[in-house]
C-alpha cells in the first residue's frame, strides 16, 4: 500500500509525525502562545522586591511589557502578585480587551503610560 492509498487521520503517528505539544495558554490574556511568538516569564513578584524565588508564569512579550510599562515594582509587589488581581485592574482590563483582537502572535512596542513616565522637562 503506497502513500496514496493510505488515509490519512489524526490520530495515526504515522501519516502526522510526534503528537504536538498542546499549545502554553497566557494566563493574562487567555490566548495561546504559538512557538513563534515573543514571550517571557513574568515574576509574580518583582525579584528586587523578594520574588527571585517566587513563582513565575510565561506572558506574551506584549502582555508583559503591558504590566510593566503601567505599573512600579513596588505597586506589582504590594497588590498586583497574582494574575487575577492584574486582570482587575482597569487600566489592564482595557488593554487585555483591545489584545484579545489581535492574532495569537501579535507583538508591538510598548510605551510607559504618563504617570510612570512624569511630566515633560522644558528645553532650556
């Protein structure tokens, strides 16, 4: 029996080679991460503030400049450790609803909201 006259199914190694690996899920936004995309592991907490041997999650590169661009490691470190808490932070909501409609690998760079930033310095 050739090639040809073989089905082919899903389930059957021999036509589709190793079983993929399910696809890691960011925990921020909820999308998967394909293995092409930009992502990094997330501190919990900020290792500065004691969190070296905290628990750590894998984030869209996006998701996590997100985080840090928004808020100090001091304000992560108080009260925005846990995943739950950054999704309900509104500032975050808003921006994992506008994520959630781009495609799973979508990536673009990330500015420091004006309140992380301070205000503009005159020229002299």
């Amino acid at each position: 029996m050739g090639r040809r006259d073989r089905l082919w199914r899903d389930d059957d190694p021999t036509t589709h080679g190793p079983a993929a690996k399910p696809p890691v899920i960011c925990p921020l936004c909820e999308r998967p991460i394909p293995p092409r995309a930009k992502s990094s592991l997330h501190h919990l907490v900020p290792k500065l503030k004691g969190g070296a041997r905290a628990g750590t999650v894998r984030l869209h590169q996006i998701c996590h400049s997100a985080i840090h661009a928004r808020f100090s490691e001091a304000e992560i470190a108080r009260r925005l450790a846990d995943v739950e808490s950054l999704r309900a932070e509104p500032e975050m909501s808003r921006f994992l609803a506008w994520v959630r409609t781009k495609p799973d690998d979508f990536h673009a760079a990330t500015r420091m909201s004006r309140e992380r930033r301070g205000p503009k310095r005159d020229p002299v």
